[in-house]
C-alpha cells in the first residue's frame, strides 16, 4: 500500500499532470497527420524527460502514447486516411458515418470507445500482468506466423466486396514487402537498380501513398466540386457528448470483448494495434445481427476498432513490465527511458521498484483521462476540418503528406516513392479493389517472413505449424474466416447488381 501510495502521489502532483496534458496533445496531433507517428512523438518526447525522476518521465511519454492512438481517429474519421497503422479498420465505418452527415458522432464514438478501452486494458494489466506475459513469451515463430496470416485472411475477407480481391490486394503488399534487404541475411533483393530500393519500401510511405494521395485525387476527380467550394465532409457538427458517451457504454459486450481482443494482441511482442483493431472489427462483426451494415457508417464497428486498438497500449507493458520485453517499438524506448535512469528491467522490475510500476498503472488510467479531456475540448476544432472547402483541404493535407514523408528519412527519393504509389493505389480504387489488405500486408509482411525462416530453421519441419496447439488454433481460424466469407459472399450474390459503379 506505501508504494502505491508514493506512486500515486508522484503521478497525481501539479507538476506531472500539466506534462501529461500537453503530453496528450502532443500524441494526438502527430498521430493526426499522416506520416508523423507515436514513435516519432516518443522519440522527440525521451530527451526531455531525461533530467525528469524516472516516474515523471515515462509518466509523460505514456500521455504521449495514449494520446497517439486516439489520435489516428481524427484523420481516418473525418478524411478517410488512417493517422496511424493501427487506425486501418477504424475507416471502414467513422469515415462513411462522417460522409452521412455524422462527424460528431463518428468522432466522438471513437474517442470514448478509445477511452474505455484504454481503461479496460490498465485493469488488466494490474491483474493479469504476471500470467498473460509468460503465456505471451512462450509463444514461437511458428505461432506468430499463423497469427499474421489470420489477420491478412481477415482484412481479405472484411473488406470490399469480393475475397478473390481482398486476396490479390494481399499478395500484392506481400510482394511489395518484399523488395529490399533480405531479414535474414542482409542480401539486396527485388530493388530493380534503384538506390531507393534498396533498404525496401517504407511502410509509413506506403500507408500515406496508397491511403492519403489515392483518397487526396479521387475528391479533386470532379473539378466542379473545387470550383464550388464543395466541402470535404458534409453535416451539423453539432453533437452530444454525454448521449455517445452512454451510446457506447450500452453495447458492453462488443466493448469489453474488442477490449480483450487489444489486450491479448498487445501482450504479443510486434503484433500491435493493426491486428489487435482489424481482428476485434471481425469478431463484432461476426457477432452482430446486422453485419451487411458493417462498412456503411455503423457505430458498432467503429466502437470495436478504437476500443480493441487503443487496449494495445495496455497490453503491450504486459511483457515490459512483467519480463522487460517490450510489446511494441514504443514499449522499447520507454524500457529506455528506465535503463537511462539506472531502472532495473526484467522480472525484478516489480519487486525493485513497487512505486514506479504502481505509478505506472495510475499513469495509464490518468493518460487515458487526459486524452478525453483534450479531445472533448478539442473536438469542435477538429470538427471545424467538416467546413473547410476541398480547396484548402487538399493542398493542406498533401502539404502535410509531403512534409512527414520527407521526414522520414530525409530523402528526396521517398517523395517520387509517394506519387508512384498514390497512382497505383488510385489505380486499384477506381478497378474496386480493396486498400487495406495491402497496406496490412507490406506492414505484416516482413514479420511473417521473419518468423517462417525461423520457423523452418530449426529442423525444416512443416507439421509444427500443426502439432503446436496456438498455431494450429491460429490457422484453423484463419480457414474459418475464408469459409464464413465465401458462404456470406454466395449468400449475397443473387441480390448484387451485375453493374457496379467503382467511384
């Protein structure tokens, strides 16, 4: 009781409340623009908390953190372009609600789902941190492989309106993946001669290409629509908090069910949020009575995606804190952050410093805290991105693509990169095609090549994809999910129109 105590007395003074604040804000605005990350934020974020007591500071980079995840809301709600990878199944549903006249609602369903998802995940980190990270550590390449090939047979068959295609866009992020340095053995492969190439396609340049300058030329398709001052998201902005508040919190179910999903996937080490939203989106869909409304603006996807996504955060100091293994790029520099400050990390991490991890629970509830408080202050700002005519947007949020693609990595090459894979990913949306499954895929890609060459290095034997229970659990899934498509897809078929309009 004494350590939680000094924990709670550090992260609730004056002092680490106003970091936390602007901690949030900082979060949330670099996951908002496309092409600025969390990392990145966290990264900017470490130095500053050097000369801070180790609390504070990792106080500070977990408002950081929070505030990251929520904020790949605001870009995929109200411009249909993920701020972040783990906002990808966030789309399907706030983005077509915002295009019905309901930003508000959008965005407001996806912060409070994130909230209580956020919180969820931190009660259970207080309770089952010990257990679930040593069942995550026993984990090998063989059932990561079949885990990532769940999530793309998944997004295959969420997305668009038919698998053959949701399948093909797969295979193509999977081959894009694979330009570049060999993993495991450093060899250049697939780069062509480019000198671009050569290190693979950065995933980042990739998400904002095939998401941000596809969506950016399909609004400037019809020049009238400039000319008139045509707005990007029509509707009111005119929304009630407390009434989406209590919107979410009557669908407990799909709220603490998508919640779990985020924890178990984030206690995962790479998995992350892009699996853990994609696969509590599927499980809510599954289970709804209604799932032909999913991918048309319903709340109960929109709920399942920030909720399961913004869980991962939790879920990923399972193992950081229990056994110093970070879950996630971000759980790596706060580890970091600790070794700086001379921190002990591993096992003992609990038993050497009791005050520091009770601290950092309370730190997490608080940061989920801050982020509503500055999201519901903020919202009618962010809302104000309705009312701007697609003039301004435009050019705006390709400014905004240009700028964090180039800073990346400070390289001219990245932003012919950009353009070509904009073209092509407009390309697919006007042929129908879905985005999703390749964008997961390049992001997927190389952890799944990873794991299978190391998988099949130990005695080249194929059957213990089968033979271990998690793998075997992971890919009897993923069949399951082709199945339930194909017979949803032959269910539909005699009322799909034989004409489709791909605009």
């Amino acid at each position: 009781m004494d350590a939680f105590l000094l924990g709670a007395s550090e992260v609730l003074s004056f002092s680490t409340l106003i970091m936390m604040f602007f901690g949030a804000i900082a979060g949330i605005v670099a996951a908002a623009i496309p092409g600025f990350t969390v990392t990145m934020a966290i990264v900017l974020t470490l130095p500053l908390t050097f000369a801070l007591p180790p609390l504070q500071g990792v106080s500070v980079m977990l408002s950081v953190y929070v505030g990251g995840y929520t904020g790949g809301l605001i870009s995929a709600a109200l411009l249909g372009i993920p701020g972040t990878p783990s906002a990808l199944a966030t789309t399907f549903d706030a983005y077509p609600m915002a295009r019905k006249g309901e930003p508000g609602r959008a965005l407001s369903l996806g912060v409070w789902a994130s909230f209580f998802g956020t919180l969820i995940s931190t009660a259970v980190l207080i309770v089952a941190a010990p257990p679930l990270a040593v069942f995550a550590v026993k984990l090998g390449p063989w059932e990561y492989f079949s885990l990532i090939v769940f999530a793309l047979t998944i997004v295959a068959s969420l997305v668009g309106h038919s698998l053959q295609r949701g399948l093909i866009s797969a295979l193509i992020g999977l081959a894009i993946a694979t330009i570049g340095t060999d993993p495991m053995m450093g060899r250049p492969r697939f780069d062509m001669g480019f000198d671009a190439l050569r290190a693979g396609l950065p995933f980042l340049v990739v998400l904002i290409g095939i998401y941000a300058i596809s969506q950016l030329a399909s609004e400037v398709e019809d020049p009238k629509s400039i000319k008139t001052g045509e707005k990007l998201v029509k509707g009111e902005i005119r929304f009630n908090n407390l009434s989406v508040m209590r919107e979410v919190l009557m669908r407990p179910i799909n709220l603490i069910r998508s919640s779990m999903i985020g924890v178990a996937i984030g206690a995962l080490p790479g998995a992350g949020g892009s699996i853990a939203n994609l696969i509590a989106y599927d499980q809510a869909k599954r289970a709804s009575k209604t799932p032909e409304d999913f991918g048309t603006g319903t709340p109960e996807g929109v709920i399942a995606s920030e909720s399961g996504n913004s869980a991962t955060a939790g879920g990923g100091l399972i193992p950081m804190i229990s056994l110093g293994i970070p879950g996630s790029a971000v759980d790596a520099i706060l580890l970091a952050a600790l070794m700086v400050h001379g921190i002990s990390i591993g096992p003992r991490l609990i038993m050497d410093n009791p005050d520091l991890v009770y601290g950092m629970f309370i730190a997490m509830a608080v940061s989920s805290l801050m982020m509503l408080l500055v999201c519901v202050v903020s919202m009618r700002a962010f809302l104000r991105v309705a009312e701007v005519p697609k003039w301004v947007i435009v050019p705006t949020v390709l400014v905004c693509c240009i700028v964090g693609t180039f800073a990346l990595n400070n390289r001219v090459s990245d932003l012919s990169l950009l353009i070509a894979i904009g073209i092509f990913g407009y390309a697919m949306k006007a042929l129908d095609y879905p985005l999703a499954p390749l964008v997961l895929a390049v992001i997927l890609g190389p952890i799944a090549e990873t794991n299978l060459r190391r998988a099949l290095m130990t005695n080249n034997d194929w059957s213990l994809f089968l033979t271990r229970p998690v793998s075997l659990i992971f890919l009897v899934a993923a069949l399951l999910s082709i199945a339930w498509a194909i017979r949803g897809f032959i269910k539909n078929k005699p009322s799909t129109p034989q004409t489709k309009d791909h605009n």
